[in-house]
C-alpha cells in the first residue's frame, strides 16, 4: 500500500481501459496529496469488479481536490468473488465500523443491517459504512466491494427470503455442534443478549435457517462476526469454492 495505492473506481465513474484518463474523487485526491504526499507521475492501481485491476500512474493533482489518473495496463483480470451475505444487527457506531472491515477482509459479498428486538441501535448510517467497506478493500486487495444494503426488521427478513438460499443462524447454546463449513448463502448474527424467544421460534419456523454453534463460550456480537465468517471462509477454500484470480498479487 506505501508503494503502488489501490484506489477503488466505481464502475458508473469510469471505464478502466488502456490508455484511459480516468478523474479522481476528492477524497482519494486529498489522500494523495496531503496524506501519502504523492504528486504527478507517482504509481497507484485502480480497480473494481468489471474491469479487475490496472496499473496506473498520478496525471495531475491540484491542491483544491481536483485530478486525474492514466491507466496503463491491466495486472488481474475481473472475477466473480462470491462470498455469503452477512446478515447483522447493528451495534454502536465503533463496533458496527469493526463488523462491516471484518467482513469485507473476509469476502462477504454483501452485508445487511438487521433490526432486531434488542438491536442497541436503529440508525445506520450506510455511506459511512460503504466507505468504511472501500477503504477495507483497498487494503485487502479484493476487487470487488461489498453491497451495504437497507435495514430490514427479522420478520421481514424471513418473509422475503428465497426459501432455496440457507440462511446459519449463530445461536448460542443451540444443539447444533460445530460451525458453518459448507458454503451458505447468509450468516446472520444477532444483537448483544442474543435473539428473544419470540424470534428464536421465529427463526426455528423457517425451514431454510439452520442453527449453528460457534463454540461452547458465549462471545460478543462482533467476535461472532469473524468467527463464522472464518468458518464459512475455510469451507469455501476446503472444498474449492474460491475462484480463480480472487488471491491477492
């Protein structure tokens, strides 16, 4: 990262192509200039989902958060990342900051805010979480960044899933024995004091949510994050499920 920044273009901003002029946002140009003290001409690579990844070098720069890039040549072509749905409530701010970096480092490819009966927080400010997702995977060097999707209250949640898609459901001190290894379409983790009993038969009522234990010790919501997000990433990898061109360079 001190050496070639990767910087994430969205796709409706720019094509990366050979030989582009691609203009620079006003934070990456603030970033540039007045934090890593970068000028013209000073390598960085761009990229996103579509176009994969490109080397790139500082056109201009201006002081008043004005630029531009030009692209040279693509060094990792554009994948298909995959990755389950992060289904969580939300905690405060710090906390919730933590579970959606964790969660992009750990390939999710999308993560939905759920509302809970003992959600701490019902305000969820999505652009600073998107923003927290993209600075999260300008470090990992993944090429895609996950979708921040609306709130959504449980029972709406379970209302509108596809019944084809599992959901694991960590619930703690639940019978079932081990984690989730095999590749799930959602992990959903609930609030702080854990799910009530109205939502836990809610969730038993549902034939596509499957319990799963992550431990014999009760851990913190955001500790829960990570370690089912681990487990399902070791299942991906144990059975192949990581696709080609998704390793970092």
């Amino acid at each position: 990262m001190q050496d070639r920044p990767r910087l994430h273009v969205h796709p409706d901003a720019a094509l990366l192509q050979a030989n582009a002029s691609v203009p620079m946002r006003e934070d990456q140009a603030h970033y540039l200039g007045a934090v890593l003290r970068r000028g013209a001409g000073d390598a960085v690579r761009l990229f996103n989902q579509r176009d994969g990844e490109w080397e790139a070098s500082i056109g201009q720069l201006h002081k008043r958060g004005r630029g531009d890039f030009l692209l040279s040549h693509q060094v990792r072509p554009s994948c298909d990342e995959g990755g389950p749905v992060l289904l969580f409530a939300p905690l405060k701010r710090d906390a919730t900051d933590l579970v959606v970096r964790m969660a992009t480092e750990l390939g999710v490819r999308a993560i939905r805010p759920v509302l809970t009966e003992r959600t701490n927080t019902g305000r969820v400010n999505l652009d600073r979480l998107r923003a927290i997702a993209t600075e999260a995977a300008e470090q990992c060097e993944r090429l895609s960044v996950p979708d921040l999707l609306e709130p959504v209250r449980l029972p709406d949640l379970l209302g509108g899933w596809p019944p084809d898609a599992p959901i694991w459901a960590a619930i703690e001190r639940s019978a079932a024995v081990g984690g989730p290894t095999a590749l799930g379409a959602a992990l959903l983790i609930g609030p702080e004091g854990g799910f009530t009993p109205h939502e836990l038969d809610l969730l038993r009522s549902r034939p596509f949510v499957a319990a799963v234990s992550l431990g014999g010790r009760i851990l913190r919501a955001d500790t829960a994050v990570a370690a089912g997000l681990a487990c399902l990433q070791a299942g991906r990898e144990r059975w192949g499920l990581v696709p080609e061109g998704a390793a970092s360079l």
